[in-house]
C-alpha cells in the first residue's frame, strides 16, 4: 500500500456558492493527506446553455447531453471551474492539476446505450488510469477531475461526477487505503428532510433498505448512496456524506 488517500466530490452549494466554495477549498488546501478532488456543475451548465437560447432536458435526473450541450458541459466543466478552482488552489499554497478524462488518458469512459433512454453523449466509465495518478500524487500534485470522459476514439463524454468520484476511489484502493467523500448542501443523509440535525450518522446496507422501503431516501439520495456501496464493495475503506462546510470535522453520515 502507498499510505493513505481521500477523495472528495464538491457538488450542490460548494460551486454554486462564491462564500461556500472559498472556505471548502480553504479546508481542502489545509489537508495533510494525499487527496483528488472531484467536481461537478450542472447548475452553471444549464445556466449557460438557457443563456444561449439551448433547453436543458432531464430524465431522471440525468442530462441529455446532445452535441450542443456537450460542448457547453466540457466548457463550463474542463474549463471554467475546473481552472477557477486549481488557480484558487494554487493561491493557497496547494500544487492542483485539473484534469479531465482525456488528459493522460486518465479515466476511459464509453457511450451509455441508446436504449431504453437515448442520453447522447453520456459516458459509462470503463477505466482509471491509476498509475498517472499516482505518479502526480507521487510528485506532489492534487489532480482536480472535472466530469469529462472520453471513449479513446476522439470524443468526449459527459459523465456523472458522483460516479467519477466512486470509479477513481475504487480504483485508487488497489493501493491506497481510501475514503471517499461526497459534499454537497445538506449535513448528511437526513432521517427528516425537513430537519437539517437529524443526520444519520451511520448506513450499512440492511439499513439502507429500511431508508428505500419507508421512503426516507428517495430521488437524487439513492444513486448517491448506490455508489457509495458500490465503492464498499470493491474496497474503499468508507464513504462520508456531509456539508461541503463540515469537510473538516465529524459531522456528517458514515456509509461502511
């Protein structure tokens, strides 16, 4: 093993929040730990693309990423937040590389099937490059992924970046001891959606049926939490799901 690792999914208010956003990366900076950030920003992107006359379209919560979107979702994804946030990084003594799918060949990814949901170019991740990883790691870079892909065949891919976080944590504890970390707005997963205290501060599977069958997560919380199992299950230490506010202390639900 090659020590420890986090990596960490900035969502919700951390990108959209100028305030959230600077204290999350003053927190992340201030880590002694080797760590990969993982980002997404889909609120950004469909503000962009109604600025440019384009109709975001969902399905299930998911982008239809057509050839117009797609261009919308690399520029906003690779190149404004991704370089806002590595110069942020940069500013507070942290050496970031930001980095989509494509660069180094790090993260393989293949177009999702058109059926039963046509979602265009939308990328099913296929690979992590763990070795290029490890050698930024190794020489002192923190890489900052963005949720761009490619398919090795010259085009780019639109990829959940939930499930980037989950595939580079997976693959990263081939020889690291990792924890993967998702931040986003609420304090962890909730027992009362409408209470932002009643975090719950531990899931196992048994009780993440019990949460499914009552309807106590539902909607985005789900595939969250499918992922979070699934880096379980392929080795990955723990998940924790917390307020990007809270990155640097306990509160915040346990996922093991």
């Amino acid at each position: 093993m090659n020590g420890t690792l986090s990596v960490i999914k900035a969502g919700g208010n951390v990108l959209d929040s100028p305030e959230a956003l600077e204290a999350f990366l003053d927190t992340f900076a201030a880590m002694a730990q080797d760590r990969i950030l993982v980002h997404g920003g889909g609120v950004m992107a469909s503000q962009t693309m109604l600025r440019l006359g384009i109709e975001p379209r969902m399905v299930d919560g998911r982008r239809i990423t057509d050839e117009e979107t797609l261009k919308v979702a690399v520029s906003v994804y690779a190149g404004w937040i991704n370089k806002t946030i590595v110069a942020k990084l940069q500013a507070r003594g942290c050496n970031a590389i930001g980095l989509s799918g494509a660069d180094g060949s790090v993260i393989d990814a293949s177009m999702r099937p058109k059926a039963p949901v046509d979602y265009g170019y939308v990328g099913d991740v296929k690979a992590v490059d763990i070795s290029f990883l490890e050698l930024l790691l190794q020489q002192g870079y923190t890489p900052v992924l963005c949720a761009v892909t490619h398919d090795r065949k010259g085009t780019l891919l639109n990829t959940n970046a939930d499930t980037i976080a989950s595939s580079v944590a997976k693959a990263m504890s081939q020889t690291r001891l990792v924890t993967l970390t998702y931040c986003f707005e609420k304090n962890g997963v909730l027992m009362d959606p409408e209470d932002a205290n009643s975090v719950i501060p531990h899931i196992d599977k048994p009780l993440f049926e019990e949460l499914k069958a009552s309807g106590t997560v539902s909607a985005g919380m789900i595939p969250k939490l499918d992922n979070a199992f699934a880096a379980i299950d392929a080795g990955v230490e723990k998940v924790i799901i917390k307020n990007s506010s809270n990155l640097g202390n306990s509160i915040g639900t346990i996922v093991q």
